[in-house]
C-alpha cells in the first residue's frame, strides 16, 4: 500500500504540473484583459502603464515561469517565515491580484472559513439526508416512500439552484422575513445569540445546496443497496437466521457503501471549489465568488492559482478514495 | 428690500430651519450602524490603484480631494477654505497656476495635520513611471506642484489651462498622507496592501476591517473637521450579487440601507416600490447610451489591417442622409419606458449637462418613420426588387449593429432592428461579451475600437462637468488601428477638419459662456448636424435608500457616497 501511495504521489506532480500549464495557457488565451472593468475615460496610455506595473504585458513564458516560482517557492517561503520567525522569503513579491493587489494566498484565507462553513455543512448535511433516504428507498423499492423520494431526487437534481435559491428568499426572506437573504461575513461567533444568527443566515444557502448533493447521493447509495440486496450472501445471512436489521445495516450496508464512499470522497474538493451559485446568490463571498470574480475581471494570478489549487485536491482525494477502497473492501488489493 | 422679497426670504430661512433641524441636533456616532450595499465589491481603497467606480466611491468615505462636485455639477470645497478662481486671486490671469489654500487645523484621522507636503506628495506617488497610476491623466499637463507654505499648494501648468479642476478634484484623484505612503512609490505601490487597504483619511470614516471584494468595515473618524458628524458610528461596505437582488435587500427586505446602482427594469422597479421599505433615487450626468455609426468600411472582404481605417470610407454610412434617417426611426421615449423608466430620459445630444453646455436640440424626439424613407428615397437607396430591403447600384442596405451582452441592451437592439427593418433597411445584431467588447484586448476582433460593425450601442461618461478632454477623443490623430494597437478613442473614425478647428479654439478659451458655445457647436456636429452618434437616452444613475436614511443626496457628478457625513437616521 505504501509503495502504491508513493507512487501515485511521485505521479501527480507532473500531472499537476502539466495541469497548471494547460490552465495558464487557457485563462492567457481566453479573450477579455483585466482592463475591461476600467472606465474608458481613463486614456490608453495610462492603460498601458497600469499593465505594465502589473506584468501583464509580459510574454507569457515569463509569466507562467514566474507564476511556478511565486506559487512553489516564495509563497512556501512566507509560509516558513511566519511559521518559525525566519527570513527565507526576504521580501520577494508574493502571487498579486490584479485586482486587488493582495497576495492570492491572503484573499483565500480570508474567504475560506465562509466557504467551509456555508458549503462544508450543506455537503455533511446533504450526506446524513442522502444515506437513510437510500436505504430505505431500497429496502422498500417501489413503495411510497420509495416513489416520492425518487420524485424528490428528480425535482432535486434538475431544479438549478439560481432558481431554487431565489425561490428559497422570496419565500422566507421577502414574503416570511424569517431568515436574511444576505450572508454577513463579519459576523463572529461569540454567544448564544451570535450562533442563533449564524444558523439564521446559514439556513437557505445550506438547505439549497444540502438538497441538490443529497439528490445525487441518495441515489448512488440506493442503486448499490439495491445492488447487494440481491445478493447471495443476503439470502445466506436470512437463511442464518439473523435479524433484518442486522442483515440490511451489517451486511448488505457495509457492502453497498464502497462505491458510495467514493462518490462522496471525490465530492470533497468540490467544498473548498465553493458553490459558484449559492455563494453569488447569498453573497456569501466565498471562495466560489472570488473565482467568478477574477474570472470576469480577468484577473490571471488569482484564477490560476485558485484553480491549481482545486486540481491538486482533486487530484489528493482521488488518491483518498482509491484508499479508502482498499480499506473497505479487502478483494482489492494495490500491492 | 420690497415685501415680496421679505416674504420668500422668511420662507426660505424657515424651510432651511426645517431642512437642518435633524443635523442641527445631531451628534457624532449617535445613529449606529449604516449597511450599504455595492454588487460589485471593493477591492482596494486607493483610486490610484484603480479606477473601478466601486473603489472610488468606496475610497471617498476614508479620503478626500481638496475638492469636489455637488450634485448640480458645481464645485464644493472639501479640505480647502475656497475654490480658486482668477477672481480670488486663486488662478493666475495667464491661466498657467492654481492656487489652493487648505483649511487651517485639518487633521489626519491619526491626530497628525494635514500639510501641502501631502498633496506634493501625492502628485509625485502618481506620476511615478513604475507605478502604473490608474488617475494619472489627471495629472497631466502639470509642471510642478508645490507647498509653498504648509498651507498652500501651488500647481503650475506647462501650458495654459482653462480648466484647471482635474488634480485633487473629485473622489478619483484624492489627497494621501505621506507619512503612511512614503515607503509606496513606483513599483513599491503594487505591494503596499495595508496602506492600499487601510489608508489614513480626512473622510468621516476610517477602515477598521478590510475582506477583499466582500465587505468593508469603518468607524467614525474621531479627528473629522466637523465635531458634530458623521452621525453615524460605523458602515458596513458589503458587496455581492447583482442589481437586482441589492435592490431587493433595501426595498423589500430592508436588511440594507442603501444600495448602489440598481439598474432595474421599469416593471421591478414599479413592483420593488410597492415593498415600502425604501425608494429609488435617482440624479442625471453626463451619461448617454447612444448608438455610434461607423464612418470607414468594415467590411471583412478588406485585408485584415484595412478594416474600419480612414482610407475605406463607409459605403453606405458616408452619406449623412442615410445615418440621419436611421436616427429619424427611432422612437426615444419607448425606449426608456422599455429600459430605464425612471433611470432614463430622451436626449438628442452627447453632452446632455450640465445645463450650461447643454444644446437647446429637441428634434429627435418624435419618431418620423415616414421622414426617414424619404430621405433614404432621396439618397438613392430605393427598394428595387420589392424584397423590402432598401438597395442602390446592387448593394442591399445591409447594416451590422453590436452591443455588449446586457438585458437591456438586447432589448434596445430588437426594437431598434423593428424600425430600421420598417424604413427598409436590414439589420444583423451581434452582442457580444461585456469583458471582451470593453477588455481592449488587441488580439481580439470584437472589441468596441476595433468596431468591425455599422453601428454599435454603448454609452460614455467623463470625469467631472468639463467635456473637453471627452470631445477631444474625436480627433484623426485617435482613430484605432494596427499603428496604434488599436488603441484610441475615436472609434466613429471622424475627421472632420471644422471639428477639429473648434477643439483648438476650446482648448484656448477660458470664458465660460464662450466655452459653452463651442462645446454646443461640437456636439451639434456630432449629432444633428453630423449623425456620427445617434444619441438615445440619458442615463441617470439610479439607487435605492432605506425609508430610515436620511441626508442622502444622489450625486451623479462626484462619488455617490460624497456626503455620507450627512447621513442620518430618520427615528
């Protein structure tokens, strides 16, 4: 196992760098400057200055080299610095935003703790709904239960959430007024009456987006019970003599859950990526917004970086799930 | 003094008594929090980093010019006792010098004073060649600015300057203390990100938290020139989302209580009213969406590089009666009722205000679809194989008209297809992606200056109530094309030599009534004399306000938050 992991490690990094060229080249060669959300009574000239001090007007090897070197070896640098009072760094420029010039790797700490709580909890919420609902489905195909979670799971998954999140605060925000349509980032979380607030405003976002992930969760886990209800094994374990709730809980959901398990460990970049929707509906402001941000402003550093890192956690939670399948499941073996 | 005057005079002082009697009892940091709401986040609390609207409206709650517009257009002292004029003594008779004296006792929100030195200093942090100033055309055609005593700046103009208000006026071209920025010149700037962020101000407010392009958090400055404001303690700058939903969080749910630019439809803006929470206000500019003919061929049968350039006249739009006809089809108050209602007004003219400048030009306002194929019939272009599309010597009149993707605008090009298409000339609509059309990416041939189109809907605003530098965009020397990078302002491609004489007169007349005239006379030959621009509708910047804010005056000429010192809680 460990040779396996060390060789999928090895593996990635000419993966992820190759990656980050193909995504470099793309937001280069996409059409749009970071120019564009400029007035256009400011004169060209001044234009052309304002590129030049951002190195944008660079040729694009010298931009993407100097991206690699910003991103691997600088920001690493003013990682260790703050970590242990050194100076490796000394003052070397940081990964800019154009648009905001603050360091990229601030902007995501800044929004990170939204983005993980918002879409974090709407993803745990959305799997602890899923599960039972596909069991049961399941357990009990075709019965009313099972239609009307089928019928729900359909609406779920082919309602867009820039419809269900409008529907969600003209309902309750404008019409009840019982929860805000607006997420306050400042916000902290100190007493009582501070976390009732902080549930108040995480109420929507999390409902909507908790309701279109568990869709496709509950799913997957009722076509795998589904799967292993039939079994051989299941009628073997009836046959014993053992309880129901013994059979489907132990037997039959401990084996239906392997590919499940997988679905939901590839889910997990999804989170830190942020809901693009749900973060600009609810201005959550997250790290989904900043990405639609920078993109419509063309903002390279930020883009970039933000999308390299979402490919190496795709990348680390592919290698978590072909883990965690080896684990659950002892057939399968990588050594 | 006769009886009538005494009369309107008592009227006048009560109704000002009235209008002050909340400021007059008010007291700093009385009325808690203000939430104001710009969809379009802050990014950086430094004009000279960027001119985004947002981050200057944003800028202008912490720093100040020395001075700036009110909403009539007029000039307000903001740090400074007076405004300068040669009257005063403040601008030199030759025109080449203004002299600034600012307001004895101001003070930095960090208890240190203000001096001349600041201004010296932010000149020179702008006009560094490494910074990549984004106000430096503010700066331009300045020698020297000097402190010649604490209180005084003197700005010396290498050539006379009849319009010397565009340094340190308005919310764009601010005042920075040079203690905090003296370590940001020249490339240093880009990384300055806690001065960039939490600059020290003369404004009412001071930034005690900054999240990029999510929220903004300021306190009362407690060294503010006036010890009674701002009332209130502390604003909260959030921004998210769109146009719509920030109109919605003032006037139906009231979570905020003002939001920026809620450019909504006539519909939404009816059906958001009647949530009682808050209202729309609105306040006209210089703002004109306008369709903009191309004067050269842009045909794509030309080689690459000949396309829309000077030595390919148009062969359709070179004709002034065919670009005067197609402005005859247009029916202007439909189209604010369809796109602005409130927000919008018909104008004929591209300078539309202030009213000094403005041309007494009304003959666009009534739609003449018969007038229109009678002057096309005039011209030669006649609907020969009864297709209904208007055709001269084998060539269809066949037009292709652009825009950027935007709701509105797509409605404005249908309607305007439906009349171009009545008077017999066919239209092809485009819209195309609002970061590539205004990005000015050279590479890309769907950029507003490359303009490979008849016509193209968009609008233009200028900085401040001067419109010089804005009509000097119409120049031969500005025409976009492969010898520039295509850069350039003049993207209707006019040359026109009578136009140009009058930009040269402007430029060296300093009476006010004699620059009105010759501004009239230039947007006269742009419009309904020359049809280059086919003007449409005046765009007032609309936004909306909680029913409990009050001292809010929309500003259309400076930063909409210009007087949030003012601003107050109705109880």
């Amino acid at each position: 196992m460990l040779t396996f992991v060390i060789r999928r490690l090895l593996l990635a990094i000419p993966t992820l760098l190759l990656i980050s060229l193909v995504i470099f080249l793309l937001v280069d060669l996409a059409p749009g400057s970071p120019m564009s959300e400029i007035p256009r009574t400011v004169p060209p000239e001044v234009r052309e200055r304002m590129m030049q001090a951002m190195g944008a007007n660079e040729p694009v090897v010298v931009r993407y080299l100097l991206w690699l070197r910003q991103f691997f070896l600088v920001e690493p640098a003013y990682v260790i610095d703050s970590l242990m009072g050194t100076n490796l760094a000394g003052g070397a420029q940081r990964v800019l935003s154009w648009q905001s010039r603050m360091p990229v790797f601030d902007i995501i700490a800044q929004r990170l703790p939204q983005t993980l709580t918002v879409i974090g909890s709407a993803y745990l919420v959305g799997v602890l709904i899923a599960l039972p609902i596909g069991i049961y489905s399941a357990y009990r195909q075709y019965s009313w239960f099972d239609q009307l979670g089928t019928f729900v799971t359909m609406v779920g998954s082919s309602v867009p959430t820039f419809f269900t999140g409008v529907l969600l605060i003209i309902v309750f925000s404008v019409n009840l007024g019982w929860f805000p349509s607006i997420y306050d980032t400042t916000l902290e979380v100190t007493d009582w009456a501070s976390f009732k607030m902080q549930i108040m405003q995480m109420a929507l976002p999390v409902t909507m987006l908790a309701l279109h992930n568990a869709t496709e969760i509950s799913r997957y886990m009722r076509s795998s019970m589904l799967e292993n209800l039939g079994q051989d094994y299941v009628r073997t374990a009836r046959a014993k003599g053992m309880s129901e709730r013994v059979v489907v809980l132990k037997h039959v959901l401990r084996n239906s859950l392997i590919p499940v398990v997988t679905v939901i460990a590839l889910g997990i970049p999804t989170i830190f990526g942020g809901a693009i929707i749900a973060e600009q509906v609810f201005k959550v402001n997250g790290l989904g917004t900043a990405l639609i941000g920078a993109i419509n402003a063309s903002d390279l550093p930020t883009v970039q970086t933000l999308t390299f890192i979402f490919a190496v956690l795709i990348v680390f939670f592919n290698l978590v799930a072909d883990i965690l399948y080896g684990i659950l499941d002892p057939r399968i073996r990588y050594d | 003094m006769n009886f009538r005057t005494a009369l309107l005079g008592t009227t006048a002082a009560a109704t000002a008594f009235i209008g002050l009697a909340p400021a007059a009892h008010a007291q700093r940091a009385a009325d808690g929090n203000v939430k104001i709401l710009y969809f379009q986040a802050v990014s950086v609390m430094n004009p000279y980093m960027s001119s985004g609207t947002k981050d200057v409206h944003g800028s202008s709650l912490v720093i100040e010019p020395l001075a700036g517009f009110d909403e009539k257009g007029g000039l307000v002292p903001r740090l400074v006792t007076e405004i300068p004029s040669v009257e005063n003594g403040g601008i030199s008779k030759d025109l080449t010098t203004i002299t600034w004296k600012l307001t004895p006792g101001l003070k930095w929100s960090d208890g240190t004073p203000v001096t001349a030195d600041d201004a010296v200093f932010t000149y020179e942090y702008c006009t560094n060649a490494d910074m990549g100033c984004s106000q430096a055309a503010r700066f331009q055609g300045i020698k020297t600015v000097e402190a010649t005593d604490p209180q005084t700046i003197k700005i010396t103009f290498t050539t006379p300057k009849p319009n010397p208000f565009s340094a340190f006026v308005g919310a764009a071209s601010p005042v920075l203390q040079r203690a905090q920025f003296k370590d940001c010149v020249g490339a240093a700037a880009q990384t300055c990100t806690e001065q960039n962020t939490k600059p020290v101000g003369t404004g009412p407010f001071t930034v005690t938290d900054f999240k990029v392009n999510d929220v903004v958090q300021l306190a009362a400055n407690a060294n503010y020139r006036d010890p009674a404001k701002p009332a209130f303690a502390t604003v909260t700058l959030k921004g998210g989302g769109d146009a719509r939903a920030s109109a919605r969080a003032v006037m139906e749910t009231g979570e905020f209580d003002y939001a920026w630019n809620t450019q909504i439809n006539p519909e939404f803006q009816a059906q958001l009213a009647a949530g009682g929470k808050g209202e729309l206000i609105s306040a006209f500019s210089n703002n004109v969406e306008r369709i903009e003919l191309n004067l050269t061929d842009p045909s794509p049968d030309l080689p690459e590089g000949e396309r829309s350039q000077i030595k390919n006249p148009h062969p359709i739009l070179s004709d002034v009666r065919v670009r005067r006809a197609l402005s005859m089809a247009m029916d202007r108050q439909l189209l604010v009722d369809v796109g602005y209602g409130a927000a919008g007004k018909p104008t004929c003219n591209v300078i539309p205000a202030p009213e000094i400048y403005a041309s007494p030009n009304t003959n666009c306002h009534v739609q003449d679809i018969e007038g229109a194929k009678a002057l096309l019939e005039e011209a030669g272009w006649t609907d020969s194989n009864g297709d209904g599309i208007r055709d001269k010597d084998g060539k269809k009149l066949s037009l292709l008209f652009q825009t950027s993707v935007n709701a509105v605008r797509q409605d404005f090009q249908a309607l305007v297809k439906g009349w171009w298409t009545q008077i017999g000339v066919e239209t092809e609509l485009k819209a195309i992606e609002p970061s590539v059309f205004f990005g000015g990416d050279p590479g890309t041939p769907d950029t507003y200056q490359r303009f490979y189109a008849e016509a193209q809907l968009d609008t233009l605003d200028y900085d401040g109530t001067d419109p010089e530098a804005y009509l000097g965009q119409y120049v031969c020397a500005n025409v976009p094309g492969p010898g520039n990078g295509w850069r350039g302002t003049n993207i209707n491609r006019l040359c026109d030599p009578a136009y140009e004489k009058l930009l040269a007169d402007l430029s060296k007349t300093a009476d006010l009534n004699e620059r009105a005239k010759i501004i009239i006379s230039m947007n006269d030959l742009l419009t309904k004399d020359g049809y280059v621009s086919i003007p449409l509708v005046d765009r007032a910047r609309l936004s909306a306000k909680s029913k409990t804010l009050g001292g809010v005056v929309l500003n259309a000429w400076d930063s909409e938050l210009w007087n949030a010192s003012d601003w107050y809680r109705i109880k």
